[in-house]
C-alpha cells in the first residue's frame, strides 16, 4: 500500500467501524472479522489481522 492508500485505510476505519465496535469486546470483533473474510475470498492472505489490530489500536488509544 502507498502511504496515501494507508492513510485512506486508517480514516475510512475511523469513520465507520470504531463508533460500531467502542461497544464490543475484543472476541466479537474477531468473530465479525472471520464471517467477512469467508464471505470474501478474496481478500488478500493477511487482511483480517492488519484490520483487526488497526481496529484496536484506534478503539484503545482513540486514534480516530
């Protein structure tokens, strides 16, 4: 990814999954994660967990 996709990555995370997952544990939030990527073949090997720390960092640090 080019540091502009990065940062377009990051504010579209902050724009439309932290104020859905401020409320969630940390389990659901894998578990959504899982449903989308067996929805979604082809997302790239390795696109979950780049989300899901994503997701934490900014939930945990405010990030956003």
């Amino acid at each position: 990814m080019t540091q502009e996709e990065i940062k377009e990555f990051k504010e579209t995370i902050a724009r439309t999954i932290i104020p859905i997952v401020q409320n969630m544990t940390e389990e659901q939030i894998r578990d959504i994660i899982k449903i989308v990527e067996k929805e979604h073949k082809d997302l790239p090997d390795g696109f979950g967990n780049m989300l899901y720390e994503q997701i934490l960092i900014m939930k945990y640090n405010g990030r956003h």
